[in-house]
C-alpha cells in the first residue's frame, strides 16, 4: 500500500517549480491531489500527464490573494473527494529590490501573495479541518527568512510573518486537530526569479540557483516526509538548502 493512499491534498502555486514537483510526487505516493494556481491551461495539463500515469488529480484555477478563490479551492476538492487533509501553501513571488528603489508595488504584491495568501488559506481550510476533526497546513517559506541579506527585507518580512502565523496556529492547535509545517528551502531550481524585475537581480538569482540550486524535488520530499508522519506526529520546521550554501 502507498505510504499516502488515504490523503487528500490541495497545493497553491502548483503551476510550475515546488508545487508541481510536490503534486507528482504526492500522488504517485498514493495522495488525491488538487492543483491551484492562475494558469489553468498549465495545471490541466500537468493534471492531465499525472491522471495518465495513473494518479488521482484535479485542478482549480485560483489566485491566492483572493479569499473567495481559496475557499473554492478547499470547497471543491471536499465535493470531490470527500474531505480535505493537507492545504499545501506554496504560491510566492518574490520582486526584491533595495528598500532605496521604494518599488512599493513590488512590496504590496510581497505582502498580497506571501502572507496574505497564506492567511486567506489558514481562513479557507481551518474551519473544515475543525469540522473534520483532523487537518495539516503546510506552508512553503525560505531561509531568506531565517537570515535577511541586502534587497531581501520585505520579502524576508513576509517569509518571517508566515513562519510566525504557523507558530501561532501551533500553539492554538495543542488539542490534536491541526498539524502545522513550515518547509524553508535554499536555492531552488525555480522560476521565481522571473517575478523579480531589477534585471541585475534577476540574473544573479538566476546564476545561483544555476550554480547551486537544488531541484524542487528535494523539498517536494520534505513535504512528503511531513505528511507521512502518524497523527500524533508534528513536524513543526524543516530547512532543506544546497549543501554548497552558505
């Protein structure tokens, strides 16, 4: 028996990078899983390569800034498979600059899909979870929250505002019901250097993530790990970087 055949996980951001490494690894563990991103075209087709490979998978086109978007996600994957038990917030952009290039729109777009994303999650899937009587929030955050380097305060400040969301749900959740996670990963083979718009910045992400990045796979298995655990079980934090990162 596949160690996740009874689970049912939605993802955000499961268009490309993290979320869709995570959706195919957690299905072909046996997992039910709804893809959530903006580009629905993108998610059916890799919903579509995954069903053929005998996975179970759904999508729903979202936008995590929205809170009635996230409550369609967590309302359509329980009409389809009977109950959610794992929200995986992965949705990010990350437009850094130095604070002295005041690109405030880069800021509030930080804040809108970095947090507020993740709260409109937390709002959509914690009633449900009560409800069911089990449920596990498992957000994707990053060590730039962890260490803030120069152009990297706001987007750390949202990174930093999440991990302290989950702690705070942690400690509200002590009865059993809720398991919380928060996965910060190093560099990443992503795209998230595209939602950066200082070129500069841009291509020196770029070169880092190509010189020592690792593939999204990685911290698809550190999802996978927490998931797994029984339900007496927390895994609270999980750090996954390149061994060559400083």
């Amino acid at each position: 028996m596949l160690p996740l055949h009874d689970k049912i996980v939605a993802i955000t951001g499961a268009s490309g990078g993290i979320g869709e490494a995570t959706a195919r690894l957690l299905a072909r563990r046996g997992a039910a899983v709804v893809l959530a991103a903006r580009r629905g075209e993108r998610i059916e087709a890799i919903a579509r390569d995954m069903r053929e490979e005998g996975g179970r998978a759904a999508t729903c086109v979202v936008d995590v800034t929205k809170a009635e978007d996230l409550r369609r996600l967590v309302s359509r994957t329980v009409d389809r498979y009977g109950r959610i038990d794992v929200l995986v917030n992965n949705a990010g952009v990350a437009p850094i600059s130095p604070l002295a290039a005041l690109d405030t729109e880069g800021w509030s777009a930080m804040i809108d899909v970095n947090l507020r994303g993740m709260l409109n999650g937390v709002a959509a899937a914690l009633p449900v979870f009560r409800e069911q009587g089990s449920g596990h929030l498992v957000s994707i955050v990053s060590v730039a929250g962890l260490t803030v380097s120069p152009s990297m305060a706001v987007y750390a400040a949202t990174k930093n505002a999440v991990r302290t969301v989950h702690e705070g749900l942690r400690t509200e959740s002590t009865d059993g019901v809720v398991r919380t996670t928060a996965i910060s990963p190093g560099y990443v083979r992503t795209d998230l250097a595209d939602s950066m718009a200082d070129p500069h910045i841009r291509e020196q992400t770029r070169k880092n993530m190509d010189a020592m990045g690792i593939p999204p796979e990685a911290v698809a298995r550190a999802v996978a790990f927490a998931i797994e655990q029984p339900d007496d079980v927390e895994i609270g934090e999980i750090t996954v970087r390149p061994t060559v990162q400083a």
